[in-house]
C-alpha cells in the first residue's frame, strides 16, 4: 500500500486513535461520514444543475446504496400519488 505518510506519524496517529474513547470514535466517524455525503452531494449538483433538491437525494441516495434501495426507499418516503 503507498502511503504519503512516515511511520512514525502513522504511529502517533494511531495512539491518538486508541485513546479516543468509543464515544469519540463514533462521533468522528459520523461527523466523517456526513462529510462524504456533502461532498457527493456537492459533486452531484456540479455535475447535474438541472435536478431539484428531491431528485438530487434520490440520485444520492442510488449511489450511495443502489438502485434496488433507492426505488425502495422513495416509495416508502414519497407522498400518495406522487410520480416516482
């Protein structure tokens, strides 16, 4: 694996990581996840302007999960007799 990074930074990073208690862990983890999801979020309005903010979840949404989930999903979350 190529890495940018000296093992002696690696190592202090990881001791960093085994102090955090799990609590921190998981917060860093989902403050991290929310970040990508900004981020393709970001990438998807760049790349496609012309949807609207329901379309951009749903395309998000397909990425993220799949097809299969996405249509799923709408469905469960779209108003009756709304146009999927």
């Amino acid at each position: 694996m190529i890495s940018d990074t000296s093992p002696q930074a690696a190592e202090v990073h990881l001791e960093w990581f085994r102090r955090m208690t799990p609590a921190q862990r998981l917060e860093m983890a989902l403050e991290m996840s929310e970040e990508v999801r900004g981020l393709a979020l970001a990438g998807l309005r760049s790349r496609r302007p012309e949807l609207t903010a329901n379309e951009l979840k749903r395309e998000l949404i397909r990425l993220m999960y799949g097809l299969e989930i996405q249509r799923d999903s709408w469905q469960v979350t779209s108003p009756a007799g709304a146009s999927n």
